[in-house]
C-alpha cells in the first residue's frame, strides 16, 4: 500500500477558442498522430511512460476491457507526440460530453520534458480539440502533475472554474512534489 497525500484538483475550462499566435515549430524531426483504435497494450505503455511520474492511476485500475471499451470509443481522440520517431508525448481528447470537450491526458514522457516541446504539443491539441466544434474545452491538473502545469494552461488561455481537495495514494515509489 503506497503513502496517502493530500491533492488538490484544480479545474480548468476555455469558453471561446483562443486567438494565439502559433507555437513556433521544435527544430527536429516531429509528428502528432491520431492513434486511431489503439491496441490496449500501447495505450497502457503511453499512459505508464508518461504518468508515471505524476502518479496517474485511473486507467490503471481498469480492466482491458473497460480500457478499450474507452479508447475505441469513437469520441476518444487518442494523439501521440513523436520526436524523432519514439513515442514523446499523448494527448487524450474527449468529446463523449459533447458540446463539452475535455483533454483528459496531456503530457510527455520524462526524457522530452524542458525540450521545447510541450507549448507545441499543447497548442496542437488545444486546436485539435476545438476542431470538434465545442462550447467550451476542459482540462485539470492538480499538485501531483508538473509544477508548470496549471500556470502553462492558463498561459494558453484556460481559467480555474473549480478546486477540490482530495487525498491520493502515490504509486510504489513516487516521490510527492506540490507545484
């Protein structure tokens, strides 16, 4: 049993799709695919390699067939980041509560963070999301994500519309570090 940890959640929406300038291109060899129904082991093998370290645990519990009863769900967009050919990134949108749209997963593997990367993975699924025609787009973060996170997003235009406080086990070996 791993060690208990207060949290905070905090959520965050866009009401309008917003008017920024693009984010200049990383100088490497890039590409942002739709992984269109993905195997469950590739989408366990992104989830782990990206959310391991800021504990991401939902996905973890379900079984493969809960799993990929969700991400073959046709309102599930599944975009993965490569940087030179290798996995770097995911971007999880999903459009189920429609018009809402939330990016449920967003971030990089821990080898590409601090490469210029996630401003242009960011602003490509910001637009990605808004290309499905929403009233709003969601996103949350919380104390265990990176410490830029909720300041990134409301970089890109994002604003808290709710907090809440939990408590969250950490995954065996994971260190607790609050933005």
């Amino acid at each position: 049993m791993g060690r208990q940890v207060d949290v905070t959640v905090t959520y965050l929406r866009q009401t309008a799709r917003p008017a920024f300038a693009p984010q200049p291109r990383p100088d490497m060899q890039i590409a942002i695919l739709r992984a269109s129904n993905p195997p469950v082991h590739f989408y366990r093998y992104l989830y782990d390699l990206i959310g391991r370290r800021w504990n991401w645990v939902s996905r973890r519990m379900l079984s493969d067939e809960d799993l990929d009863a969700i991400i073959k769900n046709p309102a599930v967009h599944l975009y993965v980041l490569y940087v030179e050919g290798v996995p770097a990134g995911m971007a999880e949108i999903d459009a189920g509560d429609a018009p809402v749209v939330d990016i449920r997963f967003f971030g990089l593997a821990p080898e590409f963070i601090g490469r210029g990367l996630s401003r242009f993975f960011l602003s490509n699924a910001i637009d990605l999301a808004w290309s499905l025609r929403p009233t709003e787009v969601r996103i949350e973060t919380c104390t265990l994500d990176h410490p830029a996170a909720l300041a990134l997003y409301q970089k890109f235009g994002f604003t808290v519309f709710d907090q809440r406080m939990g408590r969250a086990e950490l995954l065996a070996g994971q260190e607790f570090c609050s933005s």
